[in-house]
C-alpha cells in the first residue's frame, strides 16, 4: 500500500548557518581547527586516491562562481563558492558557499552544508598544516596583511597549529585591523597595529597575504621580504588576482595543492608554465623537502583546493550523530516504487 | 549595534520535493509541461547568450554524480544529478536531482530547488518541443519503450504539445507498463501494452526510448524502424550507455542539444567524431531544415543539456512570488559587517 510520507531516503541532512555556529561553539574553535587540519592531513596523505579536477568557474566582471568536484572513489563532494569583491559594497559577503557529500556508489546525497564558514576554517586549517612542515623553527611572529573575513581564522588556525602568539596586522582600511584586535583581545595575542604593510612584516617568521582586491595587486614587492621567512599567500586564487611581485616568487620555494588549477589562479599565474613548484601533499608525505635551511624563503601559493573542502564535510559528518545539529532537508523525491515517480506526484494530489 | 539574527539576504528560497508537487498541482500538469517548454524554446532561442560547458560527471562502477552548470552572463545555475540504473534493487530513484539558480553579478543563490521532478517535466517538455519541429504530420501515435519513471511525463507531454492520443507500450517487465497504464487511465490516451519492442512500434509515428540499463544495448535494431518516423531517444545518456543499433543512427539525420556533450554520452558514442549532426536550436531558430520529408528517419539523441534546466528554474521562480510554495533556508553566512565573519559567529556563542 503506497504511502504519502517520505521516506527516510528522500531526507538530506542539512547544516544550516545557525547550526554550523552552534557546532564550532559546541566543539570549541581552535579544537575544530585542528579536528579539521587532521582530516585534511588524512586526505592528503591518500592524494592519490582521488579523482581530482581543476573548478569550474563562471566569470562576470564583478566575480566568479566555482564548482569544486572532488571523489576518492566511495565519496563525493563539491562545493559551490562565489568570489565578488565588490560585494561588500551591497553589505553582502565576498565569499560565501555551501557544499554536498554524497555516496558516490547510489548518488545520494549524505549531507548539505553552509561552508561560508567552513570554508574560512577550512583554509586557515590548511594553512597552519602547510606552514608547521614549512614556517622556520621557533617561529611566533605573524604579520597578517590583509584584515577581512578569513584572517581572525588564520591567525587562531597558525597559534593553534604552529605556535604564533605575535601578530603584526595590515589593512589598507584601519578599521579593518581595529576589527580584528577587538575579535582577538583575551585570545592570547600579543598585537602590533602597523601603519604599512613593509612595517608589518618586520620581525615576522611568517607573513600572511589575504586580500580581497581582485586585481594584479602588488602586496609585498621584492626588496620588502628577507630571508628565512615563510609566506603564506592565501589572497591571490582566482585569475587575475595575485598579491604578489613577481620576483618574490623568483627568490621562493614554491609549494601548492594541485598545480593543474594554481597555475590558473594562483600567485604562479604571473609566472611561466613551467616554473617549478613542490605539491605540498609530497612534503606532507615525506616524499619531498620542505624547508631545507633556515635562509630558504617558502612560500605557499594557496587557493584553496577541493580535497580540502571534502576533508572539512567529512569532518564535519563525523561530528553529527547523536547531536541536533542538523535538520532533514526533504530534497529527494523519493517514491515508494522508484519507477513510479509519477504515483508518487498523482497521489500528492 | 550589531544584530544577532539573520538577514534576508542570509536566506535562499527553497522548493522542496512536497512543494514542487503543490506547485504542479497548482499550475496543472499539462499546464507546466506547455510552460517548461515555452522557457526551453526562449533560452534555445538565444543559444549564443550561454556560457556552456559539458557536463562535469564523477563515475563509479554503479553509476554517475554529474553537475551542470550553464550562465547567461546574468544569471547562473546548476544541477547536481545521479544515474544509477541499480539503485531500483535497494528501493532508491535511478536519477535524483537538486538545483540552484544564482546570479552572477553578486554569486548569491537566488533559488534552490528539487529538481527530480522537474527533471523529468523538463526532459518530457524538450523531448516535445523537439517533436513539434521533427515528428511527421498528422503524428498520433506514439511507442513508449521502457516504462519506468519517466515515461508518464513523456506521454502527457508529447499529448499536450503534439497531439499524441495512442501509445503503444513496451516493457521488460510487464509490471512497469502496468504501471504507466493504472497511471495514465482517464489521461485520454488510447494504450496498447505490447508483448515486444518490434510489437510497440507497429505503426508508431514516434518511437521514445527510455530505458535505464548501463549498457550498450540494442533496443532497436536496424531493420525494426521503417521510413519516416520520428525516433525520441532519450535513454542514452552517458559513455557505455546506448540503446539504438548504429546502422539506425546511420540512416536517420541526427539532432541534438550540444554536440559536444552528446558525442560523449549519447547514441552518437557509437559513431564516428565526425558523424554529422545537427544543433536542435538551430532548428527551433529557423537556421536549419528540420523534418524535410514524409520518408525522412528523425532522431532526437537527447541526452538533457544543462540550459534546460536553466530554463526550468527560470520558469520556477517565475511562478513562485506571492505563493507558498518556498521556504526560506538559512544557507548563508550573512554578517552585518561583511568582513566581520568571527565577529558573526562570536556573538552567536
């Protein structure tokens, strides 16, 4: 006897943006970052297993919108993000996105998430992975060039991470930076407010980059960056955006995530297709070197890649059961007879 | 002052599988199968406009996970679908569907949607928009091989749009064309359940294939289609999944949506990467001939492009101001500060 209800399968657990805040308040922030930095390390360390693909972008002048895909041949994830610098002219968000788990053996959907945040936790996670295999030893000084939406997150991710209790921040807005000591007094910091960004990198071991300008911008330029220092460059990620002078790159060891898509969008843009870069899934494997000596400057090309995203829901499942963190979302046409779609919708009547 | 709760432009509007039936009981079936089909003509109708790409498909041994994202350089959207012929043996759909229309200018989601069943309504609406210009006069009568979960809507929509009044039915199993006739009684169809394919087609003006096997089959060999019918094959649709026998495609001209695509996924995987085809739009635009004679094998090798879902969302929004058929879901990050993403989520604690 066919049924009106939906069954179980025609429900797709849903974390919204409430219930995501919930979860990381639940959980503990710089706990979550480093929960997600361990399964991010997890993928990476079975980079091979994944069916891997450059994102999908549609380009408008104002911005772009992606598709990140991702399998490793049981699971499936994607993520859809939009990058809109203007945005925040209209009180909207430069960067916002959700994502999707599912099995890839019946194609069902296992989880829907917010990832605007995630993402932000997301990238600051894999940043602090990335530099605590290549930041120079003892480091504790930060300069955070760039005061936005993602660096409150970068900077608890690099003191979680990696030790760094010194911050010497950036903006081209002051109230930006003023943003950020306010959201970080009590958090352990020590915090310089600097008046330009070569005053912000003095003294620092690591030096993160992440504007929002979607232009050529020249963040840092060559003679402003001195030996032994570790450059985490998080801002340039779509192309024809780039923080970075070229010939700061020149000097660098280069690691990226997957060099398919950074070439197209990353600092290595600017750059000729064969300048030599290490995939940082090969440092984290012991594969390849990371920081060889203590004058060596390393800089990470970030742009944020799908295992990543993938890495953050699977995360963020594991954390689900048992909570109320989720609610089912009816997304699933679901008929009692599966070749009776049309019963189903005849009956609804 | 900072508020806690959400703005409106944290919330996407949402139609869920309950209130896409509302809805389509609402406008009325046939209605909504004219209107689908109306929004597909506009969109091909202005083909050059669309930033088009194939298909992006995640495969595994049981199926495929696709996106498809297409843009008018207004507005974008995507569907998420899965093809997995077996999921029927754990009581699952074969295909599932969500999608998201968004615009471009700003990345914000505009609407997300079920899209199960308006993936089925739209690729009823587009297999009879596309026999409107192919299938010969005077047609009535249609076989209808393979009898699952699409077929009723490829009937009601052939009916509506071109005036199909006799179907000739074929199954594997009888139980299915069981089902299309309990579902279709009253619909002012005359029906035939048919003991073989070769039986099906015995005067048919319209052959519609749609069966769900992963495979190279052969529903229809060579010498079972005679001169002069339309053939509506929309089953084939993914590399390893055809149903037409090549000396058939040989000798009928071939129309399909985006050849790219559909030298990949469709009947025309069997053929030469040269076999000539024709682009449907150029057809519905009034550029290339279509039906040019009594005697003329027409093909449709429809394989679903990503514009028509495109347009079946265009039409969805369209018709959802001032009802109840959305909900509004807190997918977005929404800070009243734009940059301000920590302080959102501290002040949420």
């Amino acid at each position: 006897m066919p049924t009106l209800a939906p069954s179980d399968l025609a429900f797709v657990p849903f974390v919204s943006v409430a219930n995501m805040m919930r979860l990381i308040h639940r959980i503990g922030l710089r706990e979550m970052l480093v929960g997600l930095a361990g399964y991010i390390e997890a993928d990476f360390l079975r980079w091979d297993a994944f069916d891997k693909t450059p994102r999908i972008a549609a380009h408008a002048p104002e911005g772009v919108i992606e598709l990140m895909p991702v399998s490793d041949g049981r699971c499936y994830g994607f993520k859809y993000v939009n990058g809109h610098p203007k945005n925040t002219r209209t009180g909207r968000q430069t960067v916002t996105a959700f994502g999707l788990l599912a099995e890839l053996g019946n194609g069902y959907p296992v989880l829907l998430s917010e990832m605007t945040l995630l993402t932000a936790l997301r990238t600051a996670a894999t940043s602090a992975l990335v530099a605590r295999h290549l930041a120079p030893k003892g480091a504790d000084t930060m300069a955070l060039i760039g005061n936005g939406a993602q660096s409150e997150f970068q900077a608890l991710a690099l003191q979680a991470l990696c030790g760094i209790t010194k911050l010497r921040l950036y903006d081209i807005d002051p109230r930006a930076t003023e943003k950020v000591m306010r959201n970080l007094s009590g958090q352990g910091f020590e915090m310089i407010a600097c008046p330009s960004a070569e005053a912000a990198i003095v003294g620092a071991h690591i030096i993160t980059t992440c504007t929002a300008d979607k232009n050529h911008a020249t963040i840092l330029s060559e003679n402003m960056v001195g030996a032994g220092v570790h450059l985490n460059a998080i801002g340039g990620d779509c192309p024809g955006k780039t923080e970075l002078a070229p010939a700061i790159l020149a000097r660098a060891d280069v690691f990226v995530e997957y060099p398919p898509q950074t070439r197209i969008e990353g600092e290595i843009q600017q750059m000729p297709e064969d300048f030599p870069v290490t995939e940082i899934w090969q440092v984290i494997a012991g594969r390849a070197p990371g920081r060889r000596d203590a004058a060596q400057i390393t800089l990470f090309d970030g742009v944020g890649f799908a295992i990543e995203d993938f890495s953050a829901l699977r995360y963020l499942r594991d954390q689900l059961p048992g909570t109320d963190f989720c609610e089912k979302l009816d997304l699933l046409a679901d008929p009692d007879d599966p070749r009776d779609l049309f019963g189903m919708l005849a009956r609804a009547q």
